[in-house]
C-alpha cells in the first residue's frame, strides 16, 4: 500500500478481504485485513457510529484520526487512512504482528532489565518525535502499546493526544495509574506529562505494577500520586531507580527531559546507541 495512493485513493470494504479478530476494544474490533490490489497485510478496526455518538466521542476519534495520520516514525502506529459507510467507521492501521506489550508483560510478570531499557528508549525516541510536532500522547500505558515484526514498539491508540499547546486542560482522563500530579489535581498541563507516564511505564515494565496502584480505592491512588509516594523493590538496580525518580517529580518543570533521558547510565548501557541521531 504505497502511501501516495494511501494519501489519495478513497478506500472501501470491497478493497479488503477480511480475515480473523486480532482483538475487541471498547468500541468495535479489530481484523486482520489485506488489500487486495497489493495483498498489503493490515489491521482493519471497525467502529459503530450508534457507538461512537452515544458515547460522544465522534470528536474524539476524528482528533485521533487527523492527529495519527499525520505521524511517520517506527515506534509510533502507522494510520494508513480510514472510510465509512452508513453504519461503521473503518480505520486502516499497521498490523502489529507480535501483539500487545501488555500480555507479554503478564506473561512473564515483569521485563528484565535490559529488555524495558530498550523498549523505554524506542518509547523516548517516539515521544521525542511527538512533541517535535506539539503533540502530547497522555494516555501512554502497556495497554496501548503494541510490537512490531523485530519486537519493537509500537504506540496505538492517540484518542487521548491532543495538540499543544493550548490553554486549560483540566478534564480527567486516561487512567488514573498513569496521571501525573497536575492532571489528577485538575490544574493546567502541558508536555511534561508525558515525561511521568515513561516513569511509571519504566516501573511497571520492571516490576510488573505501576508504582502508585492501590487496590483500597481511586482515592487512595490519587493520594499516593499526589504525594509522589514511590517504593522500590530491593531487586531494582540503582541506575534504574535513578532513572524513575529522575521522572516521577511533582513538578512537571523538574522533570527529566527527553533528550536526557537518552543520555542517562541506564539507558545507555542497554542500548549502547541510544543516543544516536
Ligand atoms: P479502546 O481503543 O477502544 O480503548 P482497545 O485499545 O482495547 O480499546 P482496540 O484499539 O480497538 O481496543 O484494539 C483491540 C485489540 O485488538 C487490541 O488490544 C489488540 O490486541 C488488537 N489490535 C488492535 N490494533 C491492532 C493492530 N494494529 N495490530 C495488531 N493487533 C491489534
Ligand atoms: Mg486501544
């Protein structure tokens, strides 16, 4: 599917011969599709407008359609284009061949330390690559995370970015294991919380829970967030301990940037070109 027909064709359901469920999602499901003309292997997600209007999240989706379109880097979900018809909305996405991070990371409880180091960095690169265009992703978490034919990361799902900046962002959303201090606290919120999710992603992916979970109650989390009340376990090497709390800050300004991220011992020692432009 090469993409100057991807940018131009007016794609429909005839142009795909559909295959098996990859997966159901909150809204519709997701297929394994191929083109036919080029037998390009694609997902094919389908979503119900009745859905979509009764949640009210048409505006969402069209955000999320306009904003991941436009997106070209090897970590981030390639949107090739999209249709509809009377019923449904399709969207045509990169088939991730290897499924979702987050069955990997059940699986095998938590990652070791040299495979969340490289997937923290693909993330870096991606967020990166994000922010260059004023894009904040705001919902990263191992759900919305897929791999790649190599094993690489892929983020999915862009129904939460919103271009930055802008104004006053003070709706909750996401979920609240991954909300930064100032987006819990219902203040203003910019880039910077991106830079708190790859913190607590970083912890979840090495022990197999996000730090501030609490089973008691929502509020307790929100609590335990606000307080930035963060414990490690013993097995936890120093270099990632520093790396996490180099991330997890209260305030957002204190955070440790992108490019330094790139930079820090741990990451570096697990890919040994992580820096690298
Ligand atoms: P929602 O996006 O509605 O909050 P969700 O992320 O669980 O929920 P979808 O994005 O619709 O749902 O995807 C459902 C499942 O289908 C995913 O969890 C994943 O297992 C699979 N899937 C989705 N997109 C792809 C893809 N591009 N390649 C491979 N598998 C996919
Ligand atoms: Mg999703």
């Amino acid at each position: 599917m090469a993409s100057s027909r991807a940018d131009e064709h007016r794609w429909s359901l005839s142009d795909f011969d559909v295959g098996r469920p990859l997966g159901k999602g909150k809204f519709g499901r997701v297929y394994l599709a191929r083109e036919r003309k080029s037998n390009y292997v694609v997902a094919l997600k389908i979503l119900f407008k009745s859905e979509l209007v009764q949640a009210k999240v048409e505006k969402q989706l069209r955000r999320e359609i306009e904003i991941q379109s436009h997106l070209r880097h090897p970590n981030i979900l390639r949107l090739y284009g999209y249709f509809y018809d009377a019923k449904r909305v399709y969207l045509i996405l990169e088939y991730a061949i290897k499924g979702e991070i987050y069955k990997q990371l059940r699986k095998c409880e938590r990652f070791p330390e040299p495979r969340a180091a490289q997937y923290i960095c693909q993330m870096t690169h991606a967020l990166i690559y994000l922010h260059r265009k004023h894009v904040i992703h705001r919902d990263i978490k191992p759900e919305n995370l897929l791999l790649g034919m190599k094993g690489e990361l892929k983020i999915a799902d862009f129904g939460w970015s919103v271009h930055a900046p802008n104004a006053r962002r003070t709706t909750l959303c996401g979920t609240l294991d991954y909300l930064p201090p100032e987006m819990v606290e219902g203040r203003d919120h910019n880039e910077k919380v991106d830079l708190w999710s790859l913190g607590i992603l970083c912890y979840e992916f090495l022990v197999g829970v996000p730090p501030f979970e609490d089973p008691s109650s929502y509020r307790a989390t929100y609590k335990r967030i606000a307080r930035v009340d963060l414990q490690f376990p013993d097995y936890l090497s120093a270099d990632a301990r520093d790396l996490i709390s180099r991330l997890l800050i209260y305030t957002p300004e204190d955070r440790l940037p992108l490019s330094q991220v790139l930079q820090h011992p741990w990451i570096q020692r697990h890919n040994p070109d992580a820096a690298a432009p």
